[in-house]
C-alpha cells in the first residue's frame, strides 16, 4: 500500500496507528470490565506519545536526518490529531450503539448529564489534540531539530 511507505504520509501512518492503539486499548479494558474506570485514560497519553515520537524519528530518518522545529511540531500535532479523530469517532459509535455505556457517563460522571454522545466524543477530541501538542513540544526537546539558520 502507498499510503504506509510514502514518506509525505508520516501523520496518516503514525495517526492511523494512535487510532487502533487507541480503540485496541479501550476494547481491551472494556471486555475485562474496567471501561468505567477514568483514571486508565492516562495509559491513553502513553499510546499517544508513542506514536508521535515514533512518528517523529520516522520523519527525521526519511528526511536526510534534517528536521526543522515548526515542521516537527506541525507533523507531531497532526499525527496527534488524526490518531485522536479516529478514536473520538469510534466512540461516537460505540455510544450510539451501546446505550448503556452512555446511559453509565450520564449518572456517574459530575457533568454527565449534560453530555450526550456528540459532546463526549468532541471532548476525547479535543483532549487528544491538546495532549498531542503538549506531548509533542515536550519530545521536541529531547529530539534533535535543526538550528533556525539551517
């Protein structure tokens, strides 16, 4: 497949891995009964900030070991994003499908009866965008990037 060995597709390719990580991870702790348990959401951050800095180094070796800051914050914010839009749309099915799991965040959360399943799944969006840019400006300083003048 192209997509998966161009170089120019590094954000789809590392993206679509934090996706299935993402929803891989969540089947897995809802089969064992834990997907009520809010606090396993900070694993979630580790698949995230795998993905970027994988997708990071990737971006480094296929591009003659040149990587600019912008460039690798832009790339490491969108891999972020596109990893986190895939899982918030999986979760917007997976409520709408299951009632109970949405019926269970609307009685038990503090603000959940003010969420339906659009508002959830917006809120995993943007809770994966903003960890995607903190994750990635953190790694930024243990990468290497290219001084401003080169």
């Amino acid at each position: 497949m192209q997509l998966f060995s161009n170089p120019n597709r590094i954000p789809e390719n590392y993206g679509i891995l934090i996706g299935a990580g993402l929803v891989l991870y969540f089947g897995v702790m809802y089969l064992l009964g834990l997907g009520n348990h809010v606090e396993l959401r900070l694993l979630n951050l580790m698949i995230l900030g795998a993905g970027v800095y994988f997708g990071l180094r990737k971006f480094k070796d296929t591009h003659g070991a040149h990587m600019n800051y912008f460039r690798a914050l832009a790339t490491g914010v969108s891999i972020s994003t596109i990893g986190s839009l895939i899982f918030a749309g999986f979760l917007f099915g997976f409520m709408k499908v299951n009632d109970g799991f949405m019926n269970w965040i609307i009685e038990n959360e503090k603000m959940g009866r003010y969420l339906n399943a659009y508002m959830a799944s917006f809120i995993v969006l943007l809770e994966g965008v903003f960890s995607g840019l903190l994750v990635t400006f953190v790694l930024l300083n243990w990468i290497d990037t290219d001084e401003v003048t080169e």
